[in-house]
C-alpha cells in the first residue's frame, strides 16, 4: 500500500527556487506528498461540511490558518 | 561593518548592526524575489496581520552596504532576543502556528516560505512573530514544501516531546541548533504516540523514512529534483494538516513547586500587598528612563506586571515551565503586553551555541538591562547553589545600572526548609555579610524591612 503510494508520489520531475538553501531531505520529500495526498481528501470533506454548515447559517472556517483565526487573541 | 554571526545560512542576504541598529542587507541574488514579495502585497498584508515586523528601505545611503547588496531595510527592532529553548510551551505552540499562518498567506500570493526555522520567530508585545523577510521565495506549482523537515525538527519534535514526555525536553533544541533530529524524538516519545496519527506519520515515520533514505543517498537523485510533485491544493492541505497536529498539542501542567507559590508563601495578603507597593515605590524612584527590566526568578510574573507600569519591556525570567507557561498566557491574554516570559536557570543559563559559539547568544550576552529585580531568589542561589554572594553581586553589576533586590535570611521559613537537609556552611550568609558583599559592586541607594516577615528589600545603584 505504502509503495504504491509513494510511486503515484514520485511521478513527476520538479525544480526548486533559485534560492532554496536547506536540504530537504529525500524521505521529507516522499512522507510529505504521501500525508498531504491524505489530507486533502480530509480538508476537501471539512471544506464541504463548513459549506453545509453555512447554509444553515452556521459560522465557522474549516481553515484553522485563515484571517479570522487572529481574531481569537485577544491582546 | 558589524554582521551579526546568527545570519549567515541563507544567502539571500545578511544582518548586522548600524549604530546599535539591527538591518539586514537584501543580496543581488535575492533581487527578483524581494521585490516581487514587496509588489505581490504579500509584505503589507503580512504586517497587516501582525505576523512579520515592518520595515522600511534606507534609500538615501546613509547606510552602506557589501558589493553584493540590492537593498538594506532598517526592521522594526525587537528589544530582547529570546529562543526557542527559552520559551514555554505555548510559546512554542504559538510560535509555530505563526510559522503556518505566514506560510498560508505566502501561499495565497504565489509564494512559499523556504525555511521553517524557530530562529524566524521572536515576541514583540506578548504575541510571536515572524522577523526573517527574506525567508519567501517564489512558489513553483507543483513544488513540494522544501522546508518540512526543518518544520518538523523546529516544532513539531519538541512540542510533542514536551507534550508526551517532558516539558524540559525542549532544552535538546540547545544542543540541536537545527531543531530535535526527527530519530531522537521518535526514540524518546512514548509508545502510545505511534497510535496519534499526526505524531505517527509526522514524525515516527518521517524518522524511518529519513534514515532509509540516508542510507541509500548515494542512490538517489537530490530530493529536489526528484521526488513528489505537490499541488496547491495538497501544500494547502498539508499546511491544515500541520496546523491541526499543532493545534491538538496540549500540556498538562503538573502540579509544581512554583506553581501555587502565590496561593501559599510565607506572605499574608497585607504583607504581599506592602511587598508589591515596596517594589512599585522602589522602581519608581529610579531616576532613569527604563526600557528594558529583567525580572530573575519572575515565578508567574507577579512582580513583572508592576515593573511593567516603568519599563517600556520586562523580561521576566524563571527556572520553572509551569510558572512560565502561566506568566506567558497571562500576559497574552490580558496584559499587560510588555511582558517578556523566559525559562531561565540562573545557574547554568542559555550557553552560546552554534558554529564558533557565535550563532546564538549566551543568556548573559543578551542580558543587559538598564533595571534588574531579583526578589526571592538569592538564598537559591548562594545557598542551594553555593554562589558565593561576592559572586552574585559581581555578575548582577555586570549587568545592569539598578538593582531592586530582596535578602531572605536564615530565619525565614524559606531558607530553614533550604538548610533542614544539609549542613550550614554560610556563615557569611546574613544580612551585614550580604551588604558587605554587595557593597563591592554597588551603593545602597535605599532599603526597607518587608512588612510582616525577616526580608529587606534594597535599591542599589552599580558602582562606576
């Protein structure tokens, strides 16, 4: 399952910034495209949940990243 | 010119001083990139949103740069420079939601962070933000996110470790400069985390993955060129993702031996109420302009919150997490704001680390103030760490012009408790010895008896 993952990952041949100075890490790489494969089925069924949610006039963001998330500090 | 030894990593450009003024130099390099993230508006929304400090751009060459340079950029400054192994746990939590906030708004302008360092993160009125503008390069679609690793090692590894195993393990960042390596951290946490799911894959996995591939390097092609194509949409997810394994870090805060100190001290609530107006009036009659105070063994910032009325920042310092977590979310949440909480241990604080110790600083070469308040914490030092008080005094006068300090005699419960297991071996360890002792340093400007206990509080002026 893993292997098959990460084959459908490595698909396709990509070039950094001109800038880019860290190592990234082979393994960082292949993990992050497995984990953001997974999470984007997640957040794409968040995103329509909220969508739901706002029908029914319900508020909420299923960003937890968005503007509105700075507005919970108060200072 | 004065280039501070912390910047040297990335080659876009530079810090250093100028008239006791932090810039930092843009490089030719970096050009198309900088000024595409100044045009984009990704800069202004940024600072908009209070997540990266402001600049502005030194055009009229009063201030020279290398050969290399493209722009200098005078920064908002930040008074006291503190550290990841310096910061509580929510300090650290918040400073790494920061990091993901920046990195989604990048995102939303065609950029992308191509670091993901703590070092990029410092407080400025009780909140963290991002100081490194020059870590946004433009975003490739279809690139994966360069600095996820670093991410991981910078903040995910020690929130979780401080998380599940120890709050003091945040402490391994000082002897990791490039945050906790991901094989450590998946050593040290707890067996149960291998059923948390972001614990699990961020970083137990991303461990055996990191080392299988170490190990066949030479096999593969540069991670850059190769591996994983990532869409917009997957790095957004991912960055959600990231945001939630965050979020879902708490820490239980023990029950600790500072932890209640407030509720349960030698003090009624008279005598706490004089203390606090002693050391109003004390700080008060300095005649000084103060900017910056440190408070030594701050506990959860009682103290601080009153020099906070003098000062324009206190750095509030203790050797406790839980107390440091406390004094943080107080003042976060309800002021006052120039409050600075740091975990400090008086007895061996922050060493210099990095390449030739000069990357980041020592705790003692940040720690020049023009005030600092010790109170209830010298019979800690001089008698559960046998500092001689000489050699309090002298390192207290290396560092500041004024001294509120608080002696605690050998009657006092404190201390008695401090003595009940050990033997007496301080005989100079009383009020003339410890007046003597400071007199090497310093002038008694005043004192007066604490109300309702055996403690004196003094304000001394540092011997010129």
């Amino acid at each position: 399952m893993l292997r098959t993952l990460l084959a459908l990952t490595a698909l396709l041949s990509v070039s950094q910034g001109a800038s880019a100075y860290l190592d990234p890490g082979t393994g960082s790489m292949i993990l992050q495209g497995v984990i953001a494969a997974i999470a984007v089925v997640g957040f794409t069924i968040k995103s329509y949940w909220y969508k739901i949610r706002s029908f029914f006039g319900k508020g909420g963001s299923a960003s937890l990243l968005d503007d509105d998330e700075d507005e919970q500090r108060s200072d | 010119m004065d280039t501070l030894s912390s910047s040297f990593r990335d080659p876009s450009g530079f810090v250093f001083l100028h008239d006791k003024i932090v810039h930092r130099q843009v490089n030719n390099s970096f050009a198309a990139s900088y000024d595409a993230f100044v045009s984009s508006g990704l800069y202004d929304k940024l600072v908009e949103r209070k997540l990266l400090v402001a600049h502005e751009e030194i055009t009229d060459g009063s201030v020279a740069g290398t050969r290399d340079c493209y722009r200098i950029l005078k920064p908002q400054q930040i008074p006291f420079i503190s550290y990841p192994y310096e910061w509580s746990f929510s300090q650290l939590k918040d400073a790494a939601m920061l990091t993901l906030k920046v990195q989604h708004e990048a995102i939303r302008h065609g950029f992308i962070l191509k670091d993901a360092s703590a070092y990029n993160v410092q407080f400025l009125d009780s909140r963290p933000v991002f100081i490194d503008t020059l870590s946004f390069d433009t975003y490739t679609p279809g690139t994966p996110w360069v600095a996820y690793k670093q991410f991981c090692q910078h903040f995910l590894a020690p929130l979780a470790l401080m998380a599940h195993t120890d709050v003091e393990l945040s402490k391994l960042m000082i002897s990791h400069i490039d945050g906790v390596p991901l094989p450590l951290a998946s050593k040290l946490l707890p067996f149960k985390t291998r059923f948390n799911y972001a614990i699990a894959t961020h970083i137990h996995l991303h461990s055996r993955m990191q080392q299988q591939h170490a190990d066949n390097a030479l096999d593969d092609t540069p991670a850059t060129s190769k591996h994983s194509s990532l869409s917009e949409q997957s790095l957004k997810a991912l960055m959600e993702a990231l945001a939630k394994a965050v979020q879902k870090l708490t820490w239980k805060m023990p029950d600790t031996e500072w932890g209640d100190y407030y509720e349960n001290t030698n003090y009624s609530d008279r005598a706490g109420e004089e203390k606090r107006d002693l050391v109003d009036r004390l700080l008060g009659s300095i005649p000084d302009q103060l900017t910056v105070v440190q408070d030594f063994g701050a506990n959860t910032g009682e103290f601080s919150r009153i020099a906070a009325k003098h000062s324009a920042l206190v750095v509030s310092q203790d050797i406790d997490p839980v107390a440091v977590e406390m004094n943080y979310r107080k003042s976060a949440a309800g002021g006052p704001v120039n409050i600075l909480p740091l975990i400090q241990d008086f007895s061996s604080p922050s060493p210099a680390i990095g390449w030739g110790n000069a990357e980041r600083d020592s705790f003692l070469q940040r720690s020049h103030c023009d005030a600092l308040l010790v109170l209830a914490l010298v019979h800690h030092l001089a008698i559960s760490n046998n500092v001689p008080l000489s050699n309090i005094a002298a390192l207290f006068a290396s560092l500041t012009q004024w001294l509120v300090i608080e002696f605690v005699p050998k009657e006092d419960s404190q201390v008695i408790r401090l003595l009940a297991t050990r033997e007496d071996i301080f005989p100079d360890y009383t009020r003339d010895g410890f007046e003597a002792a400071f007199r090497q340093n310093f002038t008694i400007e005043d004192s007066s008896p604490v109300a309702e206990s055996e403690r004196t509080l003094y304000l001394m002026k540092t011997r010129t």
